[in-house]
C-alpha cells in the first residue's frame, strides 16, 4: 500500500484516491475484526505496562513509515488492548456500544468532512441537523417555537442552557449581558442543583464567571432525587438574603443511580419563584422512546432539555443536543460575521447554524442520528431501551434477596448500585480483580460506603449473563 496511500493521497475524484480510500478502509476493518475473538472487556494488562509501550512509539518521525509500518503498529501495540464497549463484561459507566449503522455514519461524516456552522460548508448536512432536530422536538413534546442544536455532548449542552438562562433572566431584568458582561451584583445569581448532579453545571459556572459558590447544591432523599420541600425552602431564604436565584437544574437519570427528580414539583417552584427549569436528561432521555416513557413523561415541562445520544441510544461519541422550549432563547449564540453568516444570505433562505451554538466548526453528528432512527424506528428502539431498564430491574431483583449483597436504591433506568457485605476494602479489591479477568464493573460512593455499579447499556446483555456475572461477584 505504500504506492497507493503517499503523503499527498487526500479523498479526491481521481480513481487512484478512490482506491486508496477503499483499501484504506477495508485493512483497518480487517485488523478491527482480527483484534478480538472472545468477550472480555479489553486484555487486563497492566496500566504501567501499557504506559511503557505506548512510549516506546514514534508520533512524528522526520520521515514519515508509511501505511504498513503504521498498520502494523497500529495492530500490535494499540488494538488489542482498545476497550471494547461491546462487551457484555463491559459496564462502568455511562459509555455505550454502539449501533452498525452509526459506524457507517461515522465513516460518512469523515470522508465528507462538513462543517455545521454554514449553509455553504454543509448543505445536506445542515438541512438534515434541522430536520432531525424538529423530530426531537416532537418526540420531547415541545411547542412550534422551541428549537435545538446539536452540541459535543451532555456538558456543552448543560452549559449552553446555563449561558442561555442567564441571559434571559438579565436581559428580564432589563440588562444587557452580551454587550455589557456581568452586571455589578453578578455574584448574587444562584443556580439550583442536586448534590448527586453532573459536574458541568460546577464547570459551566466557573466558565460563566459566576464561580463553584453560585451553584447551591440541594438535598435527595432516600431515593436519590431532590427534595423538593427542601429545595423551596433553600430557595425562598436566598431570596430572603438579596440573592437572584435564576435557574433549577434537574436531573433525569443520575449517573450512579439513574434516578429522576421531580419535574413536576420542580416546575411549580421554578414558576413560583421566577426561575427557569432546565432538564438535564443526557441518560435518561433515551427512555422517552421505551415502554417505560412514563417514568421522564414531565419532562416537556422543563424550559430545556439535554439529551445524549451516546448512552441510551447506542451512538457513537460524540451526539447530544440542547432543546429549548423558547427557541429565541439560542439568540445568545447569535453574532454576523461578514465572512461566515452573511444576513442577506439568511434573508434568501440559507440556514446559517452557527447561530445557534457556541461552536464554530461542528460536526456532522446528526446524520447518526437521523441514520438510527430511520433505520430501527420507534419499535427498534423501543425493544433496545426496554432490554436495558428490563436488565436493570432483573439484577436488582436477584441480588435484593441475596444475602450476600446490599442494594439500597431501585433502579428507574438501567444503573445498580450495590455492594457485597464486608466492608469497603472487599469490594474495592473486587473490582480490581474482575477487571484483571476483563469484566469491567463502576465503583462509587453511597452514604459514605464504597459501592460497585452496573451501568447496563447492553442489550446484548441477557438474564443468563447477568446470573453468571453474580455468581463470579460471589466466588471473589
């Protein structure tokens, strides 16, 4: 391959490039499939060993080895010991195997390299990014003004609602936050959470220039969401204090226990108190689309909404987006630039999404998304989200009456947090131990416990392989 693939072979119309690409692509295939023949997670081998290979391995030689060096490293030291997501051994996190079809998809947006910010460097791509974002809308319940984008995932769109909602709440206020930065009581503004919230929301404050303190962390109960009786109560006496509280957070799906607040309360006090409600359903969004769409049906409540599609709806990282019920709200976004998104083109009927983000240069994640959904329909998806929270329920049935296990809080979605009686030293070196044997399990903390997790995304999972998976739990 070296008198095909040159420095100078780019994706062109000439038949040669044509090859090249072919070839290119059908090697790595090869070498992806040769990497692995059994269900282990990924090899076990140790970090340091790893660290010491990947040492060792040139980056940018001043004479560059060519397609078959390159591959034969790439086989060598860095497939076999890639994490494969497919893996019914695999369940740490929120961090999904991911659908044939999206894998195609990606191959697409790479050849095609479109760039979401103009009409003009994605024509197709963008009319598709707006289509597949009025669907969303449908799908979530949301009126014929709200609107969206497609952002990087879920805390770009958790801080895109935080930058949005900001503003708002100012610009109510009567002042101008885009033309006059932060007002002079800016440390006054508060933003509501629950203490078992996604870290972005502490990020994006930071970002924001509002610092961590803006960000009051609020109580769950036993079943992991917001109290809301305490929420008001924290909320009224900020106010009481000269504070501004100007957004709730809720979550819908935290990423241990995949527990959903209360939106309905959560809206009556965001409406009570002047505050706007966003819905941070990055996991559990997917679930809208389940048998089980009762358990996130307020969430059309919610002023906006984050949804991942790189968890319950197997997609390739990176795909989220961010809904907003008002979509005049996404005008933060929006600056001219004379060279990007000229204001006659948009009078002429060019979509110019840049407007709409705060990226410039953006991929073409929708096409996945559009990819998926045309492909499996609502009935597709309906039996892959239904195995996960189903899968969920099993293990939570099976290990709650078995002795030798503790689980404190039933799953909504598809996490379990569970711990093996004995102490927190025994199922620290659990874990350990399985991920030497390539079964890859989460680890986390509840009321001051160490506590192990399964995150099940995989619906190739099945009742055998999670009673086969307990009993190794219990032989360590």
């Amino acid at each position: 391959m070296k008198s095909i693939i040159d420095d100078m072979t780019i994706l062109s119309s000439s038949e040669s490039d044509r090859k090249a690409l072919r070839l290119a692509v059908g090697e790595m295939l090869d070498a992806i499939l040769s990497s692995f023949s059994d269900d282990k997670a990924y090899s076990g081998i140790d970090p340091d060993l790893l660290r010491s290979a990947i040492t060792e391995l040139p980056v940018l030689p001043e004479t560059g080895s060519g397609w078959e060096d390159m591959m034969d490293s790439v086989r060598k030291d860095i497939l076999p010991h890639m994490l494969r997501t497919w893996s019914t051994s695999y369940m740490p996190h929120l961090h999904s195997p991911v659908l044939v079809e999206t894998i195609a998809a990606e191959l697409m947006i790479a050849a095609f390299n479109s760039s979401m910010d103009s009409w003009d460097q994605g024509p197709a791509a963008t009319e598709i990014e707006v289509r597949v974002v009025n669907e969303l809308l449908s799908i979530f319940g949301y009126p014929e003004e709200a609107d969206g984008t497609f952002t990087s995932g879920g805390s770009q769109s958790n801080i895109s609602a935080m930058i949005i909602h900001r503003d708002r709440f100012l610009q109510n206020m009567g002042y101008d936050p885009k033309k006059n930065g932060l007002p002079e009581d800016f440390h006054k503004l508060r933003l509501y959470v629950s203490e078992i919230s996604h870290f972005s929301f502490d990020k994006g404050a930071h970002i924001l220039g509002l610092g961590y303190d803006s960000v009051v962390k609020l109580p769950v109960d036993e079943f992991c969401r917001i109290d809301t009786e305490k929420a008001e109560r924290i909320i009224m006496a900020d106010k009481a204090d000269g504070l501004l509280p100007f957004m709730i957070a809720a979550t819908v799906g935290t990423t241990d226990f995949g527990s959903i607040d209360d939106l309905r309360a959560l809206r009556d006090i965001a409406d009570r108190h002047g505050l706007f409600l966003h819905a941070d359903a990055a996991y559990g969004s997917g679930a809208m689309l389940s048998s089980y769409s009762d358990r996130v049906s307020s969430l059309p409540l919610a002023d906006s909404i984050t949804v991942d599609f790189h968890k319950m709806f197997l997609i390739p990282i990176s795909a989220s987006a961010l809904l907003v019920r008002d979509g005049s709200e996404l005008d933060a976004f929006q600056l001219h630039a004379d060279y990007l998104n000229r204001e006659e083109d948009e009078e002429d009927g060019y979509i110019n999404l840049v407007g709409k983000s705060m990226q410039t240069t953006r991929r073409f994640d929708a096409l996945k998304v559009y990819m998926a959904f045309r492909m499996r329909g609502r009935s597709g998806y309906r039996k892959i989200i239904d195995r996960m929270i189903g899968n969920a329920a099993y293990f939570y049935s099976r290990i709650s009456s078995n002795e030798e296990f503790i689980a404190p809080v039933k799953p909504e979605l598809s996490s379990v947090v569970f711990a093996l009686r004995g102490g927190d030293e025994r199922n620290r070196k659990a874990r350990r131990a399985l991920m030497k044997e390539g079964i890859i399990i989460g680890q986390t903390v509840y009321m001051d416990q160490v506590m192990l997790k399964f995150t099940l995304l995989n619906p190739l999972l099945d009742e055998k392989r999670i009673d086969e998976l307990i009993g190794r739990i219990s032989a360590l």
